[in-house]
C-alpha cells in the first residue's frame, strides 16, 4: 500500500502539472495567459507553504520518536507491552518518513510549476 501511495501521489502531481502546462500553452491571448499563470502561482505557493509546514510537524514527530525510544527502555514492564510499543514506534517512524517523501516530491511538481508558470508569463 505504500508503494501505491507513493504512485497515487506522483500521478495526481504529474496531472496537476500537465494540466497546468495545457492551459497555459493553449491561451492565445496574453492577459488571460498571464492571469492564468498568476493565479496558479498563488495556488501553488499556498500548497508549497502548507508542505513546509507539514515537515516542522515531522520535525516534531521525529522529537518525540526519539523521546519514546529513549524512554522505552525504562518502562519496560516485562508484560510483553514492550514489543506492541516498539511496533507502534516503528510503524510511526515510517509513516513519518513516508510523509517526508511525499512532501518533497510535492514541493518538486510545485517548483516545475512555477518555472512553467514563469516561462509563461516571461513568453509574449
């Protein structure tokens, strides 16, 4: 499942991206091309902001993954609570590293579609 999140993820930022690179090559007129090209800008910047702040709610996770193992020696009961524990940290490590993957490749449609968005606005 997680090898097809990460092909569900980089489909919809390829359609993204080649949407975008449709509309923009398939405007005539420039004002409607150099709006067009704005607005997507905005939309972009919007998500690119939402995934940085996604990696400083990693960054946090990461601090309290190693907090939890730090600490999981020490209470380690013997009750067999220990291994469920260490599983559960384990699974949260790689959907955190998981997510981290995701992201960049987010931020690297998004940087594509400010260069086509660029390219259009600078194109006469």
């Amino acid at each position: 499942m997680a090898f097809l999140s990460f092909v569900y993820r980089f489909l919809t930022n390829f359609a993204f991206m080649a949407v975008v690179y449709f509309s923009l090559n398939f405007m005539e007129k420039y004002p409607n091309r150099a709006i067009l090209a704005i607005l997507v800008l905005v939309y972009a910047g919007m998500r690119a902001a939402s995934t940085l702040r996604a990696f400083y709610f990693f960054q946090k996770i990461e601090k309290l993954e190693v907090e939890t193992r730090r600490l999981q020696g020490s209470i380690n009961d013997g009750s067999g609570g220990a291994s469920a524990r260490r599983q559960v940290v384990a699974d949260v490590a790689r959907l955190r590293r998981d997510g981290e993957l995701k992201s960049y490749m987010d931020l690297f449609f998004l940087a594509l579609i400010v260069l086509l968005c660029v390219a259009a606005i600078m194109r006469q």
